[in-house]
C-alpha cells in the first residue's frame, strides 16, 4: 500500500513539472514576442494561455503563471494602443479590480496615469486599496504611494492627500503621517523652487534689457547677433547631417568671405582698421560658440 502511494506522489510530481515547464516555456515565448515587438503574436499567446489555465488557478503554480502573462497581456495591449481594453480584460480574469494581484492593478494604474486619465486610476486605486482583503498584503503601501504620486500631485490635488490616506483601511496611523510628511517637504521644496525660478526670469528679463539699451548694436551686428542667437541647438542639428571635415570647410569659406567683403567693400571709407577689428573680435566669438558642440560631442 505505502508503494503505491509512493508513486502516486512521484507521479504527481511528475506531473506538476511538466506543467510548470509548459507555463515556463508559454511565458517566454510571449516575452520574445513582447521583446521584438511582434505585439499581435505576443497578445494571441497571452490570450490563449489565460483562457486555457483560467480553471486552475486554484493552484499556486498556476496562479503565478496567469499573474506574469496577464502582465505582459496588459503591456500588449498597452503597446497595440487598445489600452482601453485592459480594464475589460483584467476585470474579466479576476471577476473585478479589487481581487486581482497587486502587480496587475499597479500596471492598470501606471497605464492609465501615463495616458493622464486619472479619473480611470481613481477608480482602480479606490477599488483595490479599500478591499480588506488586500490590507495586509506588502504592495499595499506602493500601491497608495504611486496613486498620490502619479495621479494626486501631476493635477495638484494636494488637498485631497490626507483624506485619501485616511479613506486606505491598510493604512495605519503612523504609516499616513509618514507619507504625510514627504508630501508637506515635497510641497515646500517646489514652492521655493518656484520662487527661485520667477527671480532668476526677472533678474534675466532686466539683464537682457539693460545690455540691449546700452550696447545699441549697428545693423549688421543686429544680423549677426540674430544669426548666432540659437548657435548650440543649430550647430547641434546640423551635425547630425554633415561630416565635420565638411562643416570646417565651410567655416573657413564664411570667414573668407566676410574678410573679403570687407576688404573689398569698405577699403574706400578709410575707416577699415577700426570695423575690421570689432568684425574680428565679433566673429572670434561667433565661431567659437558655433563650433565648440562638435568638439564636446566627440570627447
């Protein structure tokens, strides 16, 4: 008798290994798939495997198994662009919101805050977070914390913090005032954060004022300050589409010819030493800044 349940045990461990390699081999070839973004053979994989381990769940293995390609379904449909067929779909899997594994509610969550749909993620974080059930579970704290900070502060709900934190039974009192006192720093940093910023943009709008009523440039300064006002971002840009030898090629061609001009156009006025010198010292400047990006690129 004890023989024959011997190998009924190592039978059924047989059994339970082999089921756990078919999960195990399922989930990485949706994760291959979700990997080299061929998304729609990911989702027909994904679907397949819940519809077919949905009536086992009740086993731990199982369980665990439908939690990780019921994730990497959401992400399938999150890259598909049919994200509002998430909500559906876990809703459908764990008949509602409030008992599905934290790991998924928090992927629901993140999804639709990144989409700014906040009322969407009010919905779900109300729905798991006051589930008793899911009180004692250690995500439960995460969960709240990226509610407050991925839907309560992008909208500027700090009013609304404290009382959500009190409306979490898994929350004790302790844990609230922790969480509490970040939102408060947090909240008094951007404050002076914000100061600081409107005094910096009045000391520069009154720098910028000041410069452009003394120097009083001539005209063609005017053009070349004009020129060389977004010099970083353009020089930025077109590295991107040309070769450097090229780029210095047609550095020394635009020196050249404003030398020549000069030389040519302003030698009758016999005041060329004075305008050759302040074109020069203008142009050191305007080349320097030009030109700098591509030698801190390539370091």
């Amino acid at each position: 008798m004890a023989m024959f349940e011997l190998r009924g045990c190592i039978k059924r461990e047989h059994m339970e290994s082999k089921r756990n390699k078919v999960y195990n081999e399922t989930i990485n070839r949706a994760n291959d798939c979700l990997l080299y973004r061929r998304f729609d053979e990911c989702l027909t994989i994904c679907l397949e495997s819940v519809k077919a381990w949905r009536n086992f769940t009740e086993n731990e293995n199982v369980a665990r198994a439908m939690e990780t390609i019921v994730a990497v379904t959401v992400q399938a449909y999150a890259e598909l662009g049919r994200w509002q067929e998430v909500l559906p779909f876990v809703t459908q899997v764990y008949n509602g919101i409030e008992d599905c594994p934290p790991l998924i509610a928090q992927l629901c969550l993140l999804l639709h805050a990144r989409l700014k749909d906040y009322v969407t993620c009010t919905v779900i974080a109300g729905i798991w977070l006051k589930n008793p059930a899911n009180g004692h579970r250690p995500e439960y704290r995460s969960l709240a914390e990226q509610y407050v900070y991925r839907v309560l502060l992008p909208s500027s709900k700090w009013e609304d913090i404290e009382p959500f934190l009190n409306s979490c039974p898994g929350f004790s009192s302790s844990l609230q005032q922790s969480v509490i006192h970040k939102i408060k720093l947090l909240k008094q940093t951007e404050e002076i954060l914000a100061v600081d910023e409107i005094q910096v943009l009045e000391t520069d709008d009154t720098t910028v004022r000041e410069s452009a009523l003394s120097k009083k440039p001539s005209a063609w300064l005017n053009n070349i300050a004009k020129l060389s006002f977004d010099y970083k971002h353009f020089a930025k840009t077109v590295a991107k589409y040309f070769p450097s030898s090229l780029l210095y090629v047609i550095r020394n061609l635009c020196i050249a010819t404003v030398l020549l001009y000069f030389w040519i156009g302003r030698w009758h006025s016999g005041k060329l030493l004075p305008v050759f010198l302040r074109l020069w010292m203008m142009l050191i400047r305007f080349v320097k800044g030009m030109f700098a990006p591509f030698h801190e690129m390539n370091k």
